[in-house]
C-alpha cells in the first residue's frame, strides 16, 4: 500500500491528553464539533474538539479569559464563549443577524467579521470604524448578511488573536449551492505560543530574527566552501552581511515558540474527522493565525477547490495549497472508505505543522508524512531582473541555493531610492485615465527595494515551485482561480494607485511608502469609482494584505471571471494588481494581516 494511505489501526479510542486540554462552557455541543452534514439536522460527529455550532439570526458572545494547557503548561487565553476556536456562527444569506457581545477583559476589545460586506460602524476596528468595547460592557452588532460562503471573525484589539480570540463563519445560500456534497466540517488552523504576544513582539523588536533558528552554521559554510570554494562562498556571505538579511528568513514568529493548531486541537493528538463510505467531503480551510503561512494537503487524496475567500470558483483539481493569513479555502474531497488521511499544514518555513486526520473510523489514524525541506531566498525573492530561476531550471530548494553572484550587480538590492514619476498601466489599457504612484521619498525605514519586482499571479510561493517536478504535486496559485459567475463591475478602472510593501528587517519596521500607519494620511476614494491598486513587495517576506468593506478583485487575466478575495497574497520581490469599486461609504482599514506587521503596514481607506 502506498505509505501516503497506509493505515495505523488501534485498538482503543483516540486519547485525550492534558496538551488538549481547553475548557469550554458550551461541552454539551461537543459532539457536534465542526462536523456539519449537508442535509440541515447535525450528525454525532466524532471530534477532537470541544468547539460549539450556533445556528440562528440572534447570538450572545462573551469575551473572556480562561485557562489553557496546549504544552503541558498553564496559560491564559482570551477566549469567545469560553472555546478556543470561538463557536462556529452559521448564518444564512439574507438573514439579518444580531450579536450581542459583551467584553468581560480587563481591557478593550472589538470582534471584526472579517470578509464581510456590511456599513462601516458594524465592521469592528477601534479607532476607524467605532470605539471598541470597554470592559463590562456590551455592544451590539446588527447587519444584513448579503453573502454566503466561509468567512470568519476575530478581535481587532491589541495582540488579543494571538491569545485566542478567533472563529469560523459559515453562510448557507439562499438559493440551491452549486456545489454538492454530503459532510461539511470547518478546518481553522492557527498558531498558539505560551509566551505573552507582547513579550513577542518585543523580542521581534530587539532582534528581528529571534525565533529563527536556521541560521547558517559552520557546518553549512564548510558545505558551500567545498561546493563553491572558497572565493564564492565569500562573495556570498558578503553580499548577505551587506544587506543585514538571510536566506533562510522565511518567518518572523516560528514553531520554537508556536504550536500549531487544527479546530484547537494541537499536532499530538491531532483533530479527528469521521465519513461515511461514498461521500463527498466539503472541507473548509480557514487560516486563522497570528503569524503562519501554512501548505496544506492531504497524501492520498485530490483536492477539488471549489471556493476562495467565501466566493464559488470555477472547479480546480490540485494537490497542495497555500494559505495565507485570513484566506480561506473550500476543498472536496471523495475518500475511500478503507482508508484514513491525514490533512496536513506544515509552516512555510518548515518548522513544525498542524494535523488532523479524515477517517471511516474513529480508532484509525494515517501515517504522518514529512514535513518538506525548508527553502532559501533566492534572486526572484529580492525583486532581482532576469534572475528568475523557473526559466533557468533551478529550484527553490536548499540544494540549489548555490548561485554565482559575482556577475550581477547587488547594488539595485540595497539602495534606497526614490520613487518613480510614473506607475506601469500592467493590463495595458493604454490610458486615459490617472495612474496615482502614491510614494515620496522611502527613507532609512526601508532596507530593500525590489528593482524588478516579478509579476506574482502564477507563482506558487517559495519552497513550493518545483513540487510538480519533485512530488508529482500541483499546486494551486492564483492564476488557476476564476469566478464562478460573471464579472460584476466590467469598468475599467479610473486610476491606479501603487503603494509598497516596505520595512526595515534589522530594526523590525513594516510600513507602507516607507511610512508607518501612525504618521500616514488616509488613502482617499470617491464613491462609486472603480480603481486599479498595485501592490509592490519591496520586501523579503510574503504579506496577505486585507483590504475591509469591500472585494479586492484579482486580475488573472480573465476580465469576465474576475475573482473576488478579501485577502490577498504578495509575494516577496513581486508586483500584484487588483480591482476594487468603492461601494462601501466610511472608514475602512486595510493591512497586512502579520499580526506583528500590522502596527506599521496599516492604512486606513476613506470613501467619500
């Protein structure tokens, strides 16, 4: 038997250890877990979760803290009815719901539904679109649900999601789904750490690469010396001491300090699915961490994505995916019954991943597969013309990280430069319209500048390039997704406006144009205006931006089945673009949804 499905049977239940201990004071619901039939009453689904389900159109949320034991330690979390994820809020479209929820903390705190199209005041981020809750108060959100599809919900306050403060929404259609299936389960990764955030990000402050412990060693450098000699290897680590960067910066937070979830349950013990023979599985991923970019697959199995960031998909068979922070991702899968599989999220940078397994009986589990080799940084991730390795045949992997860089010319890597008069129209419309190059001078806040940024919508992402090649794995990347139904909004855009992802990754500071939220001006729209945003990656690291209160519409190259996300990938040295209509009165934010980037790569938008 391939060992991707073999089997491990034992002869007793799963067990329940104190590293998933969290309490919860909804345990009567436990047995419904995330596991959801497509029908409309609840099957007794075997889970390894004590997370609720509330159905309806009025719900009573509490904020407040709880003890936690994910590692064999004690800790506290900021919990949403007392779970930790927070209980599923399945709604239906149409439907007005109301959510009283009432903050028991001994600070503010907010929840932000995130995805969701709803007015300004209901979209729950203090300081742009209302006050935030004081503690032992209650505040009412009231909106119409205008969508369906997987979404979810966190708090917009201090470090308060990393602590815990997070959950799954699932909308119901009004009208027949266009997408069959049988089991519907919630698959909510996140990312857990027993030190305080605060603490953290301190630590982040002091010292940027504090969690990473890939760093070059000696053993490494006698490696390149008797691969590249002696002469090379220098150049190479001159070049990388120049730009005070490594090649193995893939995350700031990392698993020596997280532990990784699945629907709250740690890798250990791992979340526990249960089918029945001949059916079609909707699984649907929602990546609620802090700080982790996780690849999902399951070994085994195809997955069928059917839906991204809420919205129906033209059908695409893939092996592996990547997630971003706050995207979402509805899979199905049609496993056999004599078999059980592992879903399996490893980090972007290796480091350690979550797992839960999809079986016909409760007492199977899988085999664990490996989590792949960690990649380097290469050229293309630092915005480097001409050197992208997919047309020169080489990989992302550790092994092919040797490059001649004595013939290139770093200096475009280190300089800091100042902005370009003129924005590229990238669609090439020619143009009547105004293109808007929203950026001054970038100042000693910025480290790096992407000379060449490389176009980002049909790259799959450092350490999954060559999997097809390597695994017989295809992996999904943006320029396979198309909309289901038709474009809404067929205008060309009226302007462009390009803002860079920028930072200084010595000093840990992340900004926007070189200039942290705390001293920018709003970006400005006009109601009703289509506009073209440009998004520039000067930076070494990938960023899931979230643009609030309105779709961020993805140009692929299909005009008539523009995709509509909420969040969007930019990958390190890459350009992206989208479209956005202006449809959304107020005050909205819009971020990297890095949890630790977010105090600096913040923006907030206005229409007007």
């Amino acid at each position: 038997m391939n060992n991707d499905r073999k089997i491990v049977l034992s002869s007793s239940p799963p067990r329940v250890s104190r590293r998933q201990f969290v309490t919860g004071v909804a345990a009567g619901s436990a047995l419904f877990g995330f596991g959801i039939p497509g029908t409309p009453s609840f099957a007794a689904t075997a889970t390894r979760s004590a997370v609720p389900t509330l159905r309806g159109q009025s719900f009573d949320l509490d904020i407040g803290y709880r003890k936690v034991n994910f590692t064999g330690r004690e800790r506290t979390a900021t919990v949403i009815n007392g779970s930790i994820p927070g209980p599923v809020l399945r709604w239906r479209q149409g439907d007005r719901v109301t959510l009283r929820v009432r903050n028991h903390l001994a600070h503010d705190s907010s929840i932000h539904w995130h995805g969701m199209i709803l007015p300004a005041g209901m979209d729950g981020v203090p300081g742009i679109s209302f006050d935030g809750i004081r503690p032992g108060e209650t505040f009412t959100y009231q909106f119409d649900v205008r969508q369906n599809g997987t979404f979810w919900y966190h708090s917009h306050s201090r470090f308060q999601e990393q602590t815990g403060m997070y959950g799954a929404i699932v909308i119901e259609p009004n009208r027949p789904d266009p997408v069959g299936y049988d089991r519907d389960y919630v698959v909510l990764l996140s990312d857990w750490s027993d030190e305080k955030p605060e603490r953290i990000y301190a630590k982040l402050k002091k010292q940027s690469d504090y969690y990473n412990f890939r760093e070059r060693t000696a053993a490494d450098l006698w490696r390149d010396i008797s691969e590249k000699g002696l002469s090379q290897t220098r150049k190479d680590r001159a070049m990388w001491n120049q730009m005070r960067m490594s090649d193995r910066d893939l995350s700031d937070v990392t698993g020596y300090t997280y532990t990784f979830l699945m629907n709250g349950v740690t890798p250990d013990d791992g979340w526990l699915g249960v089918f029945e023979r001949g059916e079609r599985i909707r699984l649907r991923f929602i990546n609620g961490a802090a700080m982790t970019i996780f690849d999902v697959r399951i070994p085994g199995l195809k997955m069928t994505v059917v839906a991204s960031d809420g919205q129906n998909i033209e059908p695409v068979s893939v092996d592996e995916f990547r997630i971003g922070v706050a995207e979402t991702y509805d899979v199905i899968v049609e496993p056999h019954a004599d078999s059980a599989y592992t879903i399996f999220a490893q980090a972007i940078d290796r480091t350690g991943y979550a797992r839960g397994t999809l079986s016909p009986h409760a007492d199977w589990v899988a085999e664990i597969p490996k989590m792949d080799p960690p990649a380097l940084l290469l050229h293309r991730d630092m915005g480097m013309g001409g050197m992208d390795h997919s047309q020169h045949g080489m990989s992302d992997m550790p092994e092919a990280g040797g490059m001649d860089h004595s013939q290139h010319d770093m200096r475009g890597l280190v300089e800091v430069a100042r902005a370009g008069d003129q924005a590229l129209d990238p669609a090439g419309y020619g143009s009547k319209r105004e293109i808007t190059h929203i950026a001054s001078e970038f100042g000693p806040h910025v480290d790096m500048r992407a000379a060449t940024p490389r176009d980002g919508l049909s790259d799959p992402g450092i350490g999954l390039r060559d999997h097809q090649r390597l695994y017989g794995r295809r992996v999904l990347t943006y320029a396979d997704i198309k909309n289901l139904e038709k474009t809404s909004d067929a205008r060309d855009p009226g302007r462009e406006i390009e803002l860079h992802l920028t930072g200084n990754m010595d000093r840990y500071m992340w900004s926007i144009n070189g200039i942290k939220f705390a001293d920018a001006d709003p970006v400005e729209l006009t109601y009703g205006e289509r506009v073209r945003i440009t998004l520039v990656n000067d930076t070494m690291m990938t960023h899931p931006i979230h643009l609030h209160g309105m779709w961020s519409e993805l140009e692929t190259g299909a005009p008539d089945r523009i995709p509509r996300k909420h969040t969007i990938i930019v990958q390190p040295g890459s350009r992206i673009s989208y479209l956005v209509t202006a449809d959304a009165m107020g005050g909205w934010a819009y971020h990297c949804h890095l949890l630790y980037h977010m105090p600096g790569m913040f923006r907030e938008v206005r229409v007007s």
